[in-house]
C-alpha cells in the first residue's frame, strides 16, 4: 500500500527531561509518520533565557534522539530559522507548545501549525527549585 510519509516537526530545550517533554513528543508523533525534533543550541538558549541549560547541547539531543516518538533531532540554533528547518525537513506540521500560541502563526504557509496544551503541574525550572530544596 502506498502510504503517505507525514513529516512533524517540534522545537524545544528539553533540558532536565521530563514527563511533559515526553508527552508533547508523543503527541507530536501522533500528527503523522515522523517526528523531527529541533533541540535548542546552548547558545540559542543564553540568547532565549539569559542562561546556560543544566544538560548540555551534546546530552540533551542525545537523550531527545533516542525517545522512542523521534525520528531524529537537529540543532536549533535561531527562533528565525524556523522556516528554513520546516524546509530542509519537507514539513507538513509544526507542533509547538501553547505557551508558544500565535507566536508561530506565520509559517502557515509552509506547513499546518498546532500548539498543543502543556502538562500540568511539571517544568524545568520548577524541578530545578524542588532539587535545590533537597540541599
Ligand atoms: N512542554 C509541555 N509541558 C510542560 C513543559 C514543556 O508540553 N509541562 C513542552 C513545551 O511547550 C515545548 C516542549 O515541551 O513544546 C519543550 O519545552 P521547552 O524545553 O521549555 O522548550 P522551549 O525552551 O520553550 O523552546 O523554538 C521554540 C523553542 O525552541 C521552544
């Protein structure tokens, strides 16, 4: 049967991993037959958030890369570049978080924009305070 190749893409930092970067992966899978993920640069990061992520570049595309709902990771080194990397990938969906609603509106024109609600009650930065509170 010839079965149509849908081709996701999602973007992230995904630093400290946990459940609800696993969740927008899975669901993100869920909008067609691959899934690319663009894992922010640390460099992207420092530019985004004024800081360096706790995981580094290297360990958080590894970890990204080897979850099950991925195909493969790239490099996500602009929040400009969103367009050239829907490109390179032949995207026809970009999943983005809906903290992120509207802010991504543009680029329906290269490919179908869904921004998915977030899991509750878990982030990074919030991890990061619980850990400190072991101290
Ligand atoms: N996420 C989620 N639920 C949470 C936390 C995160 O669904 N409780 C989602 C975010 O909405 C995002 C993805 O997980 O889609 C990665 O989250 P972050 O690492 O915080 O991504 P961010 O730094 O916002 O980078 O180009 C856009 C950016 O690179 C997105």
């Amino acid at each position: 049967m010839n079965r149509p190749n849908k081709v996701v893409v999602t973007f992230g930092t995904f630093d400290v991993f946990h459940i609800g970067h696993l969740n927008i992966l899975k669901r993100a899978a869920a909008y067609g037959d691959q899934l690319y993920v663009g894992v922010s640069s640390d460099r992207l990061n420092m530019e985004k958030k004024g800081r360096a992520p706790i995981y580094a570049e290297p360990e958080r595309l590894a970890i990204v890369q080897h979850m099950k709902p991925v195909t493969d990771v790239f490099v996500e080194d602009s929040l400009d570049l969103k367009a050239q990397y829907l490109r390179d990938h032949n995207a026809d969906v970009l999943v983005m978080g809906n903290d992120w609603e509207g802010k991504f509106d543009h680029l329906k024109d290269i490919c179908e924009v869904v921004y998915l609600p977030r899991t509750e009650g878990i982030s990074t930065t919030e991890t990061i305070y619980k850990i400190k509170k072991y101290e």
